[in-house]
C-alpha cells in the first residue's frame, strides 16, 4: 500500500473540518510537523481542539494558528514563550486544559491502545484533582484520568517508508508516538522516504497500522527556541 501524498495539503484537504480534535506531536519546536501545520493554517478551519505538549512560539509551530484564531482550546502541559497564547487566556478567548506532561503522555497513549481511563497519583491533592474521581489503592489516593483519541494526528518523523511505518530521531521521539496511536487518522510528515522493506524492524518506532498517510518534507526549519552557546 502507498500512503504517500505529494503535499500536506493534498494529506489534509478531505479530513479537515470545523470543530474537529488534532493531537499533534512535538516538544517545543523539536519534532513539530511543520508543513502539515502550515496546511491546516492554510485550509481555514476554525473551533479547533488541540493536544499538544505545547503551542509552538508566536509566529511559529502551532502559534501560527493561534494567531489566525483558529484553535478554541489547547489540552497542553507547557504554554510558556508565546505572548499570543497568554493574550488570548488571558482575555478568555481561548480554552485552555492544563495537563502534567506524563498525564498527557499516559492519556494519548492509553487513549490508542483503546483504555478509556486510568488511575494516577500525579495532580492528587492540587488543582488538577478538580471534578475528579479518587479511589486508594494500597493505602495511596489516586486520580481516574480519561484518555485521549483525536479526530486526526498530526506527527513528525525522521524516516518513514511508503507503508507509513516510522523512525523518530532524537529528542523528536517525544510526544509523536503517543500521538501517531491517538488519532483516528493519522498523517506522517517525513524527512527521509525509502522503499517499503529498507527499514530494519528492529528500529521501527510506529508501526504502519498507525499511519494512513505520508507527506515528505525533507527541508523542515528546525527552529531552536534559545541557542545557547559559550562566550
């Protein structure tokens, strides 16, 4: 099967819909899909959720969005760097649910792996336990935390073949697994596309049951957020 489409726009322009869930991969601005971001931007829809470790910077990643104000709510666990974003709380135009970030893990993962909900000792005791459900097991309290799915994932990876199964590299490893098994549909930008057969098993991260499309990018921006280097 060939799950390669020639652009992300082509990828997304029969998914995309108004009011619709993203899960989108990334950890700041390493392993963000960039294209595909930069297609939803582009196709205009509105009333978004979004689940995302983070929402990139202003003007870059999913900030892009933010400012076409086309995210409703954010179900995130870091939301520092990007003025808009604070504006935009702030004012009470958009939603946000705060998240920690091995919860956001846990419920993406789960939320693929079809577990509706699980128990957890982070965020007992704090706001997070808002509404929330608590039971003690072993004489420790614990919160019921639901899973996560979205209407499609959005995810980045180093090295894909055309049946869609997935090498990340790096820190880019981070949320994109979760994700990739999150989303009802999930599209894959890339950087490197071989022949299906040339990847070692052994090294695959996402198998291709996970994928159904693949879009090649192999130029991405790479933003780093603060450089830092000796004097």
């Amino acid at each position: 099967m060939n799950k390669f489409y020639a652009c992300a726009s082509d990828a997304l322009r029969d998914l995309v819909k108004d009011g619709q869930t993203y899960a989108v991969g990334g950890f700041g601005l390493c392993g963000i899909p960039e294209a595909l971001i930069d297609a939803v931007r582009d196709a205009g829809v509105k009333q978004l959720t979004v689940i995302s470790n983070n929402a990139g910077v202003d003007g870059f990643g999913l900030g892009k969005l933010l400012d076409t104000r086309q995210i409703r709510k954010m179900i995130s666990s870091y939301v520092g760097e990007n003025k808009e974003f604070e504006r935009q709380y702030l004012s009470g135009e958009l939603e946000l649910e705060f998240t920690p970030q091995g919860t956001l893990a846990e419920k993406l993962r789960a939320g693929g792996s079809g577990i509706p909900a699980f128990f957890t000792r982070t965020g007992v005791g704090t706001l997070i336990a808002k509404d929330k459900e608590e039971r003690v097991f072993n004489g420790q309290r614990y919160l019921m935390e639901r899973s996560l799915t979205a209407d499609l994932a959005l995810v980045k990876a180093w090295k894909s073949d055309r049946a869609g199964n997935l090498v990340y590299r790096h820190t880019a490893r981070n949320f994109n697994p979760m994700c990739a098994m999150a989303g009802k549909v999930t599209i894959a930008e890339v950087e490197v596309l071989v022949e299906n057969g040339e990847l070692d098993p052994d090294q695959i991260h996402t198998p291709g049951i996970f994928v159904q499309r693949i879009v090649h990018n192999p130029t991405p921006e790479k933003r780093i957020e603060q450089r830092t280097v000796r004097t």
